[in-house]
C-alpha cells in the first residue's frame, strides 16, 4: 500500500482552501436567490445580508408576466438546443474527415477552422450585421443560429480532431474493405467512441448559447426574438430601482445554468478532461 505524502496538516490547509473557494463561488448565487424573495422596501430597509423577514413569492407571477419570460425561455431554448445539437455532429464529422479522410487540401481547411478560434465576437460584429442585411436575415431565428453554430465550430472542429487522431486508423481500414461507406462507419464506430468529446463540446456550447448577449441583440429588433440575457437585461433597466423583481429575473435566468450543473456535475469535471487530453 502506498502511503500518501501529504501531511495532516497540509490536507486541512487544502480542504481549507477549498471550502473558502467554494463559499465565495455559491454565496453570491444563494444571496441573489434570497433578495428574489424580499420586496424593496425590505430590501432597502433591512440588512442586506439577511433571511426575508416575509418570503415575497409574488415577485415570481409579477416578473414572468411583465418581462414576457415565457416568450424569452422558450427562445433560449430553441437557439441553445439546436446550437448543441447542430455544433457536436457538425465538429464530428468534420473531425472525422481531417483525421481520417487524407487529402492535400485537408491541412488547409483545418486550418481555417483553427484560426476561427482567434477570433471574437467584437471583432466581427460590425460585418456579420452589415451581411445580415445584405442577405435579408436580420431579425430572423435562421439570422441568429447561423453565427451560433459558426462561432462554436472551430473550437469543436479542434477538439474533434484530436480526440478522433486517438482511434486508431486499423478500425476504419476494416470496416472499408468490409465495403462499409464512409457515413456508415461514422455512424456505427466513430460516434460510440466519441461520447466524452461529444459531452464535453455539448456542454461548453451550452453554456457559451445559453449565456450569449452580443449576437441576439444585435442581430433582432424583435423582442419576440431575443433570448432570457437580453430580456433580464431590459426587464432590470425598466425596473432599476425594483430590487426585488429584479433579483427575481436575474434567478429566473440563473436556475436553468444551476440545473445543467447538478445533472451534469460529473461529466463536466470528467468529460472537459477527457475530451482535451485525449489524442
């Protein structure tokens, strides 16, 4: 049996550590929670470290009425949803053809998705506006998923890549002289042994859509359109000395963020480094 080095008093000083890390990071959460559930004249006139006195759960109804958050959820829903989906088989097959399909243009279309992760959002905002116009998908949900997806890619085209170099090149060669097409063994061998990668595309795209600004506003005049950031962003600017129903909209737009992590707590601990290291 191995013995561990690290001394007692080194692991209290680590749990330590941890535990302060982990209170400054949930604090902040729980205390926008509590506020949801205070009026603003509690909130303004009591301790703001403190329990409600009265839990005001009527700021719930009032908020999600007013700020027309059902319109809002449900299209961050859709805009997250078919982004993750549309993102993780897109970043598979394309790492599937740079990997595994040799060709003397392959270096070079792999390389542009790679220096699409170079880029960001305030440096390409002005254009894609200007050729959303020009193409007449301003205001539109087609408009919106477009540069979801398009941002999204090369990180996901990168990861694919490397984590499909790993599976070793016997098993295509295999299944190929089986007579097997090439959309088949994507189908029955790649995609069985790209679960971790796939998860953890799936949850960085997740994030990076759900929590997305920038685009949807932008790119839709429409409040039909926009997506819950934007929406909690106008509802507290309407609303700036409302402190109650305001904390209410920024905990309407935290729970579904807090819900993804408790189910998918394991995987992002594992999934993110597995599906970095590998290959």
């Amino acid at each position: 049996m191995v013995k561990s080095s690290i001394s007692p008093f080194a692991k209290i000083g680590i749990y330590f550590l941890m535990g302060v890390f982990t209170v400054m990071a949930i604090y902040p959460v729980f205390w926008v929670i509590i506020q949801s559930f205070k009026t603003t004249q509690e909130y303004l006139t009591t301790s703001k470290l403190s329990l409600p006195k009265v839990w005001y759960f009527a700021n719930y109804p009032y908020t999600w009425q007013m700020g027309k958050f059902n319109v809002l959820f449900v299209n961050s829903v859709f805009y997250t949803t078919i982004t993750v989906f549309s993102v993780v088989i897109l970043a598979l097959m394309a790492g599937f053809g740079f990997s595994k399909l040799k060709f003397k243009i392959t270096p070079f279309f792999h390389g542009l998705f790679i220096i699409g992760i170079l880029l960001t959002i305030q440096s390409i905002l002005i254009p894609l506006f200007l050729l959303s116009h020009s193409v007449h998908l301003y205001n539109t949900r087609i408009g919106v998923l477009i540069p979801y997806i398009g941002l999204g890619l090369p990180m996901g085209v990168y990861l694919c890549t490397e984590f499909i170099k790993g599976i070793p090149n016997e098993l295509v060669e295999s299944a190929r002289i089986d007579g097997a097409a090439y959309l088949r063994i994507f189908r029955s061998i790649i995609l069985p042994m790209c679960v971790p990668v796939a998860v953890t595309l799936a949850i960085i795209t997740f994030t990076a859509s759900w929590n997305e600004f920038i685009l949807v506003n932008i790119l839709t005049s429409s409040d039909s359109l926009k997506n819950l950031t934007v929406g909690v962003n106008r509802f507290a600017g309407t609303r700036s000395t409302d402190f109650g129903r305001t904390f209410t909209g920024l905990t309407i737009a935290l729970v579904p963020i807090l819900v993804f992590y408790a189910f998918f707590r394991k995987q992002i601990t594992k999934g993110v480094a597995a599906g970095a290291v590998k290959g």
